[in-house]
C-alpha cells in the first residue's frame, strides 16, 4: 500500500474475510470483536474497550495490547478512531461496522459523518463498499460495471451528477426522508458522481441475481 492505512474491526456483523490483513500499518478491534478476529485467523495489534465483553482467560493468552478507554460519552467507533488518529494515521479500512443491531450501525454512520473530514473512512462488509464522496469533486469509481450504486445523502446533497449509471442524475437535490438514490446499476466500468453542498454517502454493492 503506498500510503500508511490502519485496519479497524467493529462488533457489528463479522466479515467473511479480511482482504490482505498483513499489508495494514496497524491492526485496531474493539474488545467486542476481538472473537471475531481470533475466527478469521487475524490477531489485532491493539485492542480497545472497556473489557467488559471480553473473557479474561482469552486475553491473558493474546499477544496484544489492551488499551482501556471506559468513557462512555464516546461509542467504540469514535475512541477506535480518536486512537488510531493519535497514531499518526490519516486512512482507516473498517470491517464489522454493518449488522448486529440496527442502532449501532445508525450510530457508527454518526459518528463517520462527524469524522470524515479528519480521516478517510471505507467501509467493508459481505456486499461491498460504501465510503463518503467528495464534494465539489468530480468523484470517479473505477471497475464496477455490473454493480449496484446507492446514494444516500446524510441529510442532504445539492446538485448531483452522475455519469455511468443506468438511471442518471442531472443536478438534482438528494434528501434523506424525501429523495435518495438507492439500487442504481453501473453500466460504466467507470462511473462519476458530482455534488455541489451536503454530504453524500456511496454504497458498492456486487449487484443481485
């Protein structure tokens, strides 16, 4: 990887796989998902929590390091992402964030809107990606022709344009609880996705048979 990314794994719906994990910077679980790493064949090089969903004897036999972080103004995510940023790290891959109970994933896409801006944030689960795009940037996806494109504004995005996509969009107003855009299909390997203000979250998802 040219530039420095860190692994995150939530305790939300475990992914069948971690792409290449020995290729991350560093490797961060929250101590909820740390069962989920030990299943996958993948030991993080740190572990955050409070510890209380964490089996004692499991942890004295990991060769991690624990970090405590009990504040409970905070979720898992925003502690997860406050320590991988004191790190030095600007880039985070996140796995496990989607699934579980529906309020933890609401929250974990609070929390990515509030942080998006300090670090950039791609979102990995059992369907594909999703990430937030760039405003007033012409955002160009490569390579996914045949997928299905989402966008979902959080709460709003002016003026968006797309090129590529079977049902295109010419500078038309997004608004969570009016008017999203959900279930397109790229007909491009390379699609562009263009908004002027607000903020506009992209899923990628392998298109259904």
């Amino acid at each position: 990887m040219p530039n420095k990314i860190a692994l995150l794994l939530l305790n939300g719906n475990a992914p069948e796989k971690i792409t290449n994990p020995q290729d991350y910077d560093i490797f961060v679980a929250t101590d909820g998902a740390i069962q989920k790493a030990i299943q996958l064949g993948v030991i993080p090089d740190f572990v955050l929590g409070d510890f209380d969903s964490i089996d004692n004897e499991l942890a004295k036999n990991l060769n991690v390091n624990f970090v405590r972080t009990p504040d409970q103004n905070f979720t898992d995510f925003e502690k997860a992402l406050a320590f991988i940023e004191e790190k030095g790290f600007s880039e985070v891959h996140i796995y496990g964030a989607s699934g579980g109970e529906q309020d933890h994933f609401l929250g974990n896409l609070s929390a990515a809107l509030a942080w998006k801006s300090k670090i950039k944030l791609t979102f990995f689960d059992k369907y594909g990606t999703y990430y937030f795009l760039k405003k007033s940037e012409q955002n160009r996806i490569l390579e996914v022709k045949g997928k299905t494109i989402s966008l979902l504004p959080l709460p709003n995005a002016e003026q968006v344009s797309t090129s590529g996509l079977e049902f295109p969009l010419q500078k038309e107003d997004l608004n969570f609880g009016k008017r999203i855009g959900t279930r397109n299909f790229a007909i491009e390997s390379e699609i562009e996705v263009h908004f002027t203000e607000g903020d506009l979250l992209i899923f990628i998802n392998d298109r259904e048979t």
